[in-house]
C-alpha cells in the first residue's frame, strides 16, 4: 500500500509500487503505438497543421481526407496526453525509489533505474 501526504492530509491507495511500475509499462507501450501510428500519418499527409490548414483552405477534397485528418488530429492528442501520463508515472517511480532509498529499504550500493 502506498500512502500519500498533501499538506498535513494522508491518503491510503492500494496501489503498490509494482502495480504503478505495471501501469507506466503499459502507457509506454501506448506511447510507441501512437508514435508509429503519427509516423504513418506525417508520411502519407506531413506535418498535421499543414494538412489541415490544406483542407481548411479547400486544397484537398473532403472526402476521405477529412476522416483522416479526425484520425490523424485523435492520435497525435492521445499521444500528447499519453505523454504526460508517462512522465507523472515516471515521476512516481522516482519518487518512490527516493522515498525506499532514504530510509534505507533499498541496498544502498545499487540504485536501480526507473
């Protein structure tokens, strides 16, 4: 169980540190997946306010261009917020990793990586 104090406030998850280490794998696996999914879009249309700046300015037919772009704009803000995601895990771990160091419940020859 992991116990979090904001300002004289302490909140019980039951969330240990494997279940969050579990959780930021499988967004960082998230993350690859919509990175490549982008990669596809920016080489088919390039870069995406370009293509939507073509079809806003009716250089480029709306059909079936403007379903790829609602497709193209849903990945790369997934991704985005996927990204943060990571990165509040990512400080979790540090954080905890710190917290286990600190008090001397880790060997303090090895600091493992998060």
């Amino acid at each position: 169980m992991t116990t979090v104090i904001k300002r004289d406030t302490a909140l019980e998850l039951d969330v240990d540190k494997e279940d969050i280490n579990s959780l930021h794998k499988m967004i960082a696996s998230e993350v690859a997946f919509y990175e490549e999914v982008l990669a596809k879009f920016r080489m088919k249309y390039g870069v995406l306010a370009e293509f939507e700046a073509k079809l806003a300015n009716a250089k480029l037919p709306e059909h079936p261009y403007w379903e790829e772009s609602i497709e193209y704009r849903n990945a790369y803000e997934e991704l985005e917020n996927l990204k943060k995601m990571k990165g509040v895990f990512e400080w979790i771990l540090k954080s905890l990793t710190h917290r286990e160091y600190s008090s001397g419940n880790v060997n303090p020859q090895y600091s493992p990586r998060t």
